[in-house]
C-alpha cells in the first residue's frame, strides 16, 4: 500500500519518491552507459536514456 511522506507537516504523494529514486539510478546507468559508449548502439541517446528512465520508474512503482 503506497503511503504520503509527511515532510514538515506537508504531504508529498509516494511517486515523488519513486520519480527520484529513478533519477537517483538513472544517474548511476549514464556513468556506465559512458563506460561502454552507449550512444554508439543507438540513434538517439538522450530518448534512449529517456525511455530507460520512465521503465526503471515503472518497475519500482511495480515492485516497491
């Protein structure tokens, strides 16, 4: 069951903690998305990484 986080009396709904959980990763897969040059195996990097984004927040939203 997802819960609010509570953040000097204000309510934060839980996907804001997930949205940031998966920059947080995402952050961590372009330091090793440099390493193996990601953007040589796609046409377009920054979609890629945005797509990669959005199924890393789906499957904590899934999972958590």
């Amino acid at each position: 069951m997802y819960e609010d986080i509570h953040i000097g009396g204000v309510l934060i709904s839980s996907f804001v903690a997930y949205a940031l959980a998966a920059f947080a990763i995402l952050l961590v897969l372009r330091w090793f998305f440099a390493r193996i040059r990601f953007s040589r195996y796609v046409a377009n990097a920054p979609l890629a990484e945005a797509g990669i984004y959005v199924c890393v927040l789906a499957l904590l939203i899934a999972f958590i």
